[in-house]
C-alpha cells in the first residue's frame, strides 16, 4: 500500500500477534534486506513496515507472494485481535487466542457486505476493546458475552449486546450464524454497526436466537 509520499507495507495473518522467535528473526531479516526504517505492531495486531522505498515495497511483495489487491470481500473475518487470555494472562477468565483461532477458520456461507473486525478479550478489563469491533467477545465467570455491531472509525458505535454466558462452542456457533445472517441482510458495503442501526438488536436477536 502506498500513500503521495512513503510507502508501507503491513503483514497480514499473524496469529493474533504472536510471533514465534523463528518469526521475529524471519521479519528482522526482512526489515535488514530491504533497509526498512521503521517497524511497527498496528492496532490490528499484524506488522508494518514503513517507510519502504517503492522499489523495495514491489519486491517484497513478490518475494512474500502478496497479492497486488487484497480481496477487501471474502468468507472470513477481516482480522481477529485477540488478548493473552487466561493462557498468559493473570486476570483471564477465558481463552481469548483459542477463540480467536477458531473464529479466523469459520468460513461463512458466502462473502461478508464489508471488512468485519473482531475484537476477543479474556476479561472485562477488555483489552482488545470489543465492544468496538463488529464481532465482540469478552470472558466472564460464567461464559462469553458476545456483542455485535460495534465500530472505532469516524462514526463510532458501541456494539449491542447478542448473548451471554457462552461456552467456547456456543460462541463460535452463534458468531457463525450471526454473520451468515448478516450477510444475507445487509447491503453490499454496510458495515455491522450501520446495519445494526438499521436493523435493530431485538430483530437481530429473533434471528439468530431462536
Ligand atoms: S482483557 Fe483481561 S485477560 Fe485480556 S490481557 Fe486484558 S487484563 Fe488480561
């Protein structure tokens, strides 16, 4: 991707920002060959690499076999952020990477309307801000609290509240339908939060719930 004045590319299909100790000498090596002069963790928990030089930024690319254009439409979730969880993190209460695994790998009925963000927090110090992200998870005692609708960009949104005390199963299946649904109500290019204005949780619920 490229902007008037400096070009940047950032790494998609981190795991949820972990990085391996072969993968951060892979990426050093990369940032050294290409004289990279900075590198960044986005919000999205993937790597950027600003400040390429255009040739540079071309062969990159072709040396990590990146598309040209990225699909922006597709089956899957745009990206899952996702915290520590109860795996690495004192105050978890559940297992925010796994989850977040596992929703990565749903595929869906067809192509989603619009990119769709999912935030995964292992607790309700929220860390991954779901209640902002369309799809939203966060772990209490009693199971996950799955929120819908939610949006960080120029017309921020809270997202509505779907379910709660969901096992891991009970999550991935009702995210699962939720989107199928979503794909199949919404309009080409509307995003969860201004199809949920629109379309309103009771109704929402309605479908998926019962
Ligand atoms: S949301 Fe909770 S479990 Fe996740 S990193 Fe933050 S404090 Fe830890």
């Amino acid at each position: 991707m490229t902007d008037n004045h400096k070009t940047y590319l950032v790494l998609p299909h981190l795991n949820a920002g972990l990085l391996s100790p072969e993968e951060l000498e892979q990426l050093a090596a990369l940032a050294r060959k290409y004289r990279i002069p900075k590198t960044k963790i986005t919000g999205a928990q993937r790597v950027a690499f600003l400040g390429m030089e255009p040739e540079a930024l071309e062969a990159m690319k072709v040396e990590l076999n990146i598309p040209a254009t990225p699909p922006h439409v597709r089956n899957r979730v745009h990206y899952v952020q996702a915290c520590p969880g109860n795996t690495w993190c004192q105050f978890g209460q559940g297992d925010a990477l796994d989850l977040g695994e596992r929703i990565k790998q749903v595929e869906l009925d067809g192509p989603l309307p619009y990119k769709v963000k999912v935030g995964i927090s292992g607790c309700r110090f929220c860390c991954c801000e779901s209640w902002m992200r369309d799809v939203g998870l966060t772990a209490e005692k009693k199971g996950w609290r799955f929120s819908f609708g939610g949006n960080a960009a120029g017309r921020p949104r809270i997202g509505d509240l779907v379910a709660e005390g969901l096992s891991d199963d009970e999550a991935v299946a009702l995210v699962t339908k939720t989107l199928n649904y979503y794909l199949h109500a919404a309009k080409f290019k509307t995003r969860s939060a201004r199809f949920m204005e629109r379309f309103g949780i009771s109704a929402l619920k309605t479908a998926v719930l019962g």
